[in-house]
C-alpha cells in the first residue's frame, strides 16, 4: 500500500498549522493512518474524502470526557487518537466544523501554553543554578575556560557547550512565536473572528525547531551514556539518577491522563539511558577507555629554567574525554621566591601560583578552533604569528597559542615573556601536534 509521511513534530502553540497540514493532505487524497513516535504523520489513500479537527486536551473527568466525545460523535466527528496537548478528530468531508466560543478557545490555549511553559521556568533555572555554582566553586572563576575544562571531563558538558547557540536561538524563537500566537488568538476572541491560521512554512519552520530540540535531548543523554561507558563519571550513580528521573515521570503519567503518551516516552529514554550507560560501563570499560585523548602537553615546561616535574613546584592535574582533553599545571621560578598567592573560591582558599598554564587536545582542528575562539575575548592576534593572541592583564599577561588540534594558554604574573619563549612554546606545540 502506497504511503506517505510529513514531519509531525508541531509544538503546542501551533495547533492549528497541524490542523492545516492534515487538511492539505486530507484534500489531495490522503487519510492518516497514524503518527508514529510522535514525530511523522503517515497517510494511506482515502477511499472515502475525510477532512480534521484538532482540540485541546482538557484535565477533566472521565464522565465529562466520555460526554464530550459522544457529542462530537453524533454530530460526525470520530475520536482517532489523542496526542501530548490535543484530541485528534476525524469526519467525512462537508461535515460541520467543531464550533466553540472564540473567548474559551483564547482561555484554553493561554492555558496550555502559557502556564505550562511558566511551571519550567523554576526547574531551569534551579538546574542551571547548580551547575554554574558547581563550576564556579571548583574553578574559583568564571568563563569559558571554566566551562571548556568541565567539557574535557564530562561528554554532557561538551555536547551542552556545542548546543548552546541552537538552544539559545531556538528559546528566543519560540518566546517570540508563543508572543505572536498569543497576540493572535486574543485579537481573534475579541474581534469574535476565526482562529489565525500560520502559514505552511511557518508551521513547517516550527516543526523543524522542535525536531531539532529533541535530538538534541537525545544527543546529550547519548553523551551521558557515553561518560557511564567510559567513566567519565561514577556509572552507578549516575545510572540510578537517570533511573529515579524515569520513575518519576512513569509516576507522573498516571495522574496526567492527557500527557501519558509523552511523559513515558521522556520516561523511556531515560531509563534507555541508565540502562545502557550501566551496561556499558560494566562491560565496555576498557573498549571505551581506550578512545579517551592523550593529556596534552605533558612535558611542556612554561617557565626557561624549569626541565623537570617536581611535585613541591609543580602539579599537573589531566582530564579527558574522547573528544576533548585538558591539562592544568601551575609553575614557580625555579629559586622558589616568587611563592604562592592565596586564591579566593567558593568553597574556600586555593593557592594559586604566578604562571598557571591550561592546555587542550582536540579530536579535530575545527573543535581546536572552537575551544580556543571561547577564550579570545578581549584578546589581540600577535603580529607575525598566526593562531597566536595575548593580552595585559592588572597583574601580568595572558596568552593563547593555536596549532593544529592544541590549544594552550598561559597566565603570567612574572616578567613580560619574550619572543624567544613564544618561538620555543610553538616549536613544542607543532611537534606535537598531528
């Protein structure tokens, strides 16, 4: 039997460009079978013109549900399915349109939309709370090397850090969509006018945006699994946070009739996620292990007279993921009389020493590029040396040098460093370097 899909992933707010969408169809011949996953439409020839209806998913008894769909029954429209926020209703072509008050459709949709959306606000910003908190309290400052040092420790916080710009784009289209539609279905309850209709291409522009919201929530919980596989972070743990999240909202499906289907599908995945992250770091361990990135720059000395590591001068502390690795080391003269300064943090006092240097491996040159135009803010390209910028700073100078898949910066409170030093730390880097 010949079929046909369309991309069903319409957010909340355009209930009526779904509508549309099924109408077009329904226009050329096409009855739909079913929405699969929540994400495609499937349609097979109608033998028999149809047309739809799209209505809003009221929390209401079962008694005043049942009366509500044996009235729309008689009158020709039959219950096919019910989805996340909307009842889908399907009639002969020619049958009377689904009629309700222009006031109560405005009232339901600022329901659905609006105080939804409102009830994420505080979880989100708890969330981001805590990870601000906990990198600002391990590093004692915050920016992006903060940041770019939690993405060479955690896969989560790499793929977050590479969704940022879609999340922040998408968060304000969708603000300024959910203001638009807003605006549209008030003038139309006010006007007693018919329900704005968005355009095919907005609809589908839409539906795009959603799409690419979901994977990337599965992006990141593949990126979770990834870490519990390589031990990344504590497997167990980890897995058991993944497992109360799915029992959660397994329990929050029972009470939330209207939302069933899409709360134990985000259910689904993260007990998808728990379950292949333990497995996989249970079995997998030492496969996965074997794809983490060598510490980069592990012999790099930053001062002229240091040549070898000493544990009273010198601590290196190394990270790695598979597509990112960091080293973090701090230096003293060789005499010893510069001495450590007294770094304030959250969690307390760190020593902190005059010439501190952070280097970075890339799986690729385009993520090297990426992890280093994070930290050139402020900061000029040296003329003479491509990939290389530096900047003055109240107590010294600071540097970032580029080459190929590293990346290296330097904090220097000492001596302005010269252009021997920087001929000789990119001499280093290239040899190294792929």
């Amino acid at each position: 039997m010949k079929r046909r899909f369309s991309l069903f992933t319409y957010p909340v707010m355009d209930m009526k460009a779904a509508e549309a969408e099924l109408n077009r169809r329904a226009a050329k011949g096409w009855r739909l079978e079913k929405i699969w996953m929540g994400l495609l439409a499937v349609f097979v020839p109608a033998h028999v013109p149809v047309r739809y209806c799209l209505d809003w998913c009221d929390n209401v008894k079962d008694t005043e549900r049942m009366d509500y769909k044996e009235l729309l029954s008689q009158a020709g429209w039959e219950h096919r399915m019910e989805l996340p926020y909307w009842n889908l209703y399907e009639a002969p072509a020619g049958t009377a349109p689904i009629q309700t008050d222009g006031e109560l459709e405005y009232q339901r949709f600022r329901d659905k939309v609006m105080r939804r959306m409102v009830r994420g606000i505080p979880l989100t910003l708890l969330v981001v709370g805590i990870q601000l908190l906990n990198i600002f309290a391990q590093s004692g400052e915050f920016g992006a090397m903060s940041l770019l040092m939690w993405a060479s420790t955690v896969h989560m916080m790499l793929a977050a850090l590479l969704l940022l710009p879609l999340w922040g784009l998408g968060g304000l289209a969708w603000l300024g969509r959910m203001a638009l539609r807003l605006r549209q279905w008030r003038q139309a309850a006010r006007e007693d006018g018919p329900t704005p209709v968005p355009g095919r291409w907005s609809g589908l522009a839409a539906a795009l945006l959603t799409l690419a919201g979901w994977l990337s929530v599965v992006l990141v919980c593949a990126a979770a699994v990834w870490d519990m596989t390589t031990n990344c972070v504590p497997t167990l743990p980890f897995a058991g946070v993944f497992l109360l999240c799915a029992g959660i909202l397994f329990a929050r499906s029972l009470w939330e009739w209207h939302q069933t289907k899409w709360v134990r599908r985000m259910a689904s995945l993260c007990l998808a996620t728990a379950l292949c992250g333990g497995a996989g770091g249970m079995v997998f361990f030492r496969q996965a292990e074997a794809t983490l990135l060598e510490p980069p720059l592990s012999d790099l000395h930053l001062l002229p007279g240091v040549t070898e590591v000493w544990s009273l001068w010198e601590n290196r502390n190394n990270a790695a993921t598979s597509l990112l690795s960091c080293t973090d080391w701090d230096e003293l003269e060789p005499d010893g009389e510069t001495g450590f300064g007294i770094h304030e943090t959250v969690l307390g006092v760190r020593m902190d020493a005059p010439v501190r240097g952070t280097a970075w491996r890339a799986r690729w040159p385009w993520l090297a590029e990426w992890a280093a135009s994070l930290q050139r803010g402020g900061m000029e390209p040296v003329e003479g040396y491509p990939g290389v910028w530096h900047r003055e700073t109240g107590k010294g100078e600071l540097w970032l040098l580029r080459r190929d898949t590293l990346v290296l910066r330097v904090k220097n409170d000492l001596e302005p460093l010269g252009e021997d030093w920087l001929a000789d730390m990119l001499a280093q880097m290239e040899e190294e370097a792929p």
